[in-house]
C-alpha cells in the first residue's frame, strides 16, 4: 500500500460511520443514454425513475440563448431508454435557473436569488418562493444544492472575502426563513475555485476544485465537531475526465456524475452504482396521513405519502422517529436484516386519547429524569404544534417500592417536573393539569428491575 492509498485509507477509519461514506465500492454503470452535443449537469431523477431533470448551459437551445446560463431540461425513460432531452418551458425564463434539488414531489430551482419549489407532478405548478438573507445573484459562475431535508443550502461564488475565486457557502433554514450564506471556511476553501458542492449524507460535502492545478477533480470534506476537515480527493470517482458535477440518488443509490474529455468540450452524464448492500425498508402508515418527517439516525426525511421507503446500508438495530401534525411522535426501534415493509399506527392526538411517555423514565425514588430520556423532553411541546389552546393531564406513576403515601407524592412531583418544562416553553399553566398516581396503576409487572423501571412513567391524558 504506497503513502497516499494508507492515508486515505486511515481517514476513512476515523471518519467512519453511516453519514460519512467512504465512496470504497463505486462502479460505471452502462447507462442507455443518448447523446447530446451541449453540457448536462447537476442531474436529479424522480423516485420512479423515469424522469431526469438536468442544467444545460453554453446551449443555442436555451430560453435566451448562448447567453442563458442555465436552463432545466428534462429526459423521460421510456422502456428502459432515456430519451432525447427537452427544454422544460413550463419553468425556464431568460434568467439563470440553476437546480437544487428535487423532492419526492418538487424540483427545487434557484432562480434572481429566490429559492422556487415546483410540483412535478402538477404541470410544474409554482408551490412556493422563498428568498436568502443578504444573497444577491449577479455572479458568473453560480453552483450549489440544498440536502434531503430542504433546511441546509451550499453555494458556490465568488463573493466579497472569498479565500480565492469562487467558494463555498452554507446558509441554514430556522423557522422557515433562510439565514445569511456564510463561507464554510479556509480548511476546505482555498486560493483556486471550489464549486459545486453537493451534502452526501448528513456530515459529508461532496464538491469541485481545481486546486491541484491538473483540470476540475472532486473533494469530500467530513463534519467534524461542527468544523470541516481538510478536503481529500476522491479516488473511485475521479476519472480522466474534467468533472463538472455530482449528485446521489438515494432511491437507486447511484451516483450521477457530470464531466468532460477536457474543459474545452460539453460535458455529458455518467451514472456510477454505489454497490455496497442496501435492505430496503417501507412503511405503511394510517391510511389518513398525507405528510410528516421521518427522523433516522442523524437523517431528517420527509414524506408525502402514507407508503414510503428508502434504502438502509447493512442490517441492525435502526431507530425510527415519526413526526406527523395532530398525532403523538412514535419513537421505535427494529432490527432489519433484509428488505422488509412494516406497518406503523400512529395514534390521534384527540379528545380522550392518551400516550405513554415510554422514554420518559424516572430514576428510582427519584425526581430527576433518567441521563437518556431528556433529549426527548422537547417532543412533548409537538402535542400543542396545531392546537395551541389543547388542555392536556399528566399523570405520573411510580413502581411499588416504598411506601404508598411517599409514591403518590413523588408521582404528583414527576408530573410538576413535566409541567414545568412546558411552562418554561410558553405553553399556559391554565393548559395543564397533574395526578399523581403513585403504585396504583402499573403497566407492567413490578417483579424484576427493568419491569419496575417502566413503570415509573408518566402518561399524557388529552381532556
């Protein structure tokens, strides 16, 4: 193993782990694709597979022409064949519309430095603009993307205090408003341009350099104790070629690459197979809802329809949270060891419903919440997300140690812990009622410790 291949290989240990891949099993997939004389780029595919959307810049064929930075088109796969590309009317103007990203059901498009959200699936109908704090759009050389859960935007230019030409920009969205683009800084930005990045997985920043002075080569960068490291440049999917862009699509884990035989020639697309082994999970959630978010792992993935799946890496225990509107969150677990479709029932939140707070957990004779269940305190402030003026009972409960008369005080005391957490959090204390039921009501056997355990609880009660 010569110097460069061991180094290599010891970042990828000590940045191992899901959200960080190592790009080690990547091949060149023979893609039907037919060909085209201008540039493709930063190329999305629907989750049926059977649209590509792409850039196409330097095109006679764009909306105003040679001078058109970038226009959307499109490829329909037909019998197994993509088809030849059309230029997507219905969402190009004379302006630079440069793709983002694409939902399962919306193409996200930066356009005049608004973000725009386009449904695919309704004549590209315009769903929603949004704009970014203190982003103005008059750059030559514009590249970027927004990840999976549409709250995080790279982008790459050259603006005022760039370490170089063009860098690279993060803006982050809080409460549905885009923050200020900051420069992600000079471990990663250097003296030369730095485009096209593109977040694979949650902490790993795909993107372009030519800072090596040898044409276009792709970087990735892993977050690290909320620092970027030190770029290292791919091995596998660097060829010979000038690339120009890379995307991943999750539904057929491929990567889509976009590169030249030099910089003087249009670039063309090249579909790469990431062939590690994936299990496929889907869910079945009640037949009523149309929305929510999936939280798995250090992922956010949002949904927009009662059936849903994604791909998984190896099989193993895997953590589920289901955040849906007017129902309680469902946290839970299952070990997964091949491709599977599980059920999930959510339950209303409604007048006379109730839930258990299973990772709510109390220490033993004790107030204070177990180290583990306080990162799910905030879950509870969901239950007032559509109704703020809900009235709720907490009722907590305790095992059947100690005496009956100390149980019922320190479960009345457990629930007050819980209130006060709200209140804290602007919910009204008018809102809130709490019981204290002691030993009375176990949910479990009180026989052995980790029976007892769960039965020190709290239960929500909604009035």
């Amino acid at each position: 193993m010569n110097t460069r291949s061991y180094f290599y290989f010891l970042f990828l240990l000590i940045y191992s782990g899901a959200a960080s891949q190592s790009f080690e099993k990547i091949s060149l997939l023979d893609i039907n694709m037919l060909s085209y004389p201008f540039n493709e780029s930063n190329a999305y595919v629907t989750t049926d597979g059977n649209r590509m959307f792409f850039n196409s810049s330097d095109n006679i064929n764009n909306s105003s022409g040679l001078s058109d930075m970038n226009d959307v088109w499109i490829r329909n796969k037909i019998n197994g064949v993509w088809g030849s590309p059309i230029n997507l009317t219905e969402i190009n103007t004379i302006e630079d519309e440069l793709i983002l990203g694409l939902g399962e059901s919306d193409l996200i498009i930066l356009r005049s430095g608004f973000i725009n959200y386009y449904d695919i699936n309704n004549q590209y109908k315009l769903l929603k603009t949004e704009k970014i704090n203190g982003f103005t759009s008059n750059y030559n050389l514009l590249s970027g993307s927004i990840n999976n859960s549409q709250d995080k935007l790279f982008l790459s230019f050259e603006g005022f205090g760039t370490y170089g030409v063009e860098d690279i920009y993060v803006s982050k969205k809080n409460n549905n408003e885009w923050g200020r683009l900051s420069n992600i800084g000079s471990s990663v930005n250097s003296d030369y341009q730095d485009i096209s990045p593109f977040l694979y997985k949650k902490d790993t920043l795909v993107f372009i350099s030519n800072r090596e002075e040898v044409g276009y080569e792709l970087y990735f960068t892993v977050l690290k104790d909320k620092m970027w490291s030190e770029p290292i440049k791919m091995t596998l999917l660097n060829t010979s070629k000038s690339e120009s862009s890379l995307t991943f699509d999750y539904n057929s884990s491929n990567f889509i690459l976009s590169a030249t035989t030099d910089s003087k020639t249009n670039s063309d697309l090249f579909f790469y197979a990431d062939t590690k082994t994936l299990i496929n999970v889907t869910f079945n959630l009640n037949s009523e809802i149309s929305k929510g978010y999936l939280y798995h792992n250090s992922d956010t993935i949002p949904f927009s329809s009662n059936v849903f799946g994604f791909p998984i890496d190896s099989d193993d225990t895997y953590n589920f949270k289901f955040v849906v509107d007017n129902y309680f969150i469902k946290d839970t677990a299952f070990v997964i060891d091949k491709s599977v479709e599980i059920s999930i029932n959510l339950d209303e939140i409604k007048s006379g419903s109730r839930v258990v707070l299973k990772n709510l957990i109390f220490k033993q004779s004790s107030t204070d919440l177990e180290d583990e269940s306080l990162l799910y305190l905030r879950d509870l402030l969901h239950l007032f997300r559509i109704d703020p003026d809900i009235q709720i009972t907490i009722e907590g409960h305790t095992d059947n140690r100690g005496g009956f008369r100390s149980n019922i005080k320190l479960s009345r005391e457990r629930s007050e812990v819980i209130k006060n957490f709200l209140v804290i959090n602007g919910i009204k204390k008018s809102q809130i009622k709490v019981k204290g039921l002691g030993p009375t009501k176990p949910r479990f056997s009180n026989d052995s410790e980790e029976s007892r355990k769960l039965n020190r609880r709290v239960e929500i009660f909604i009035n």
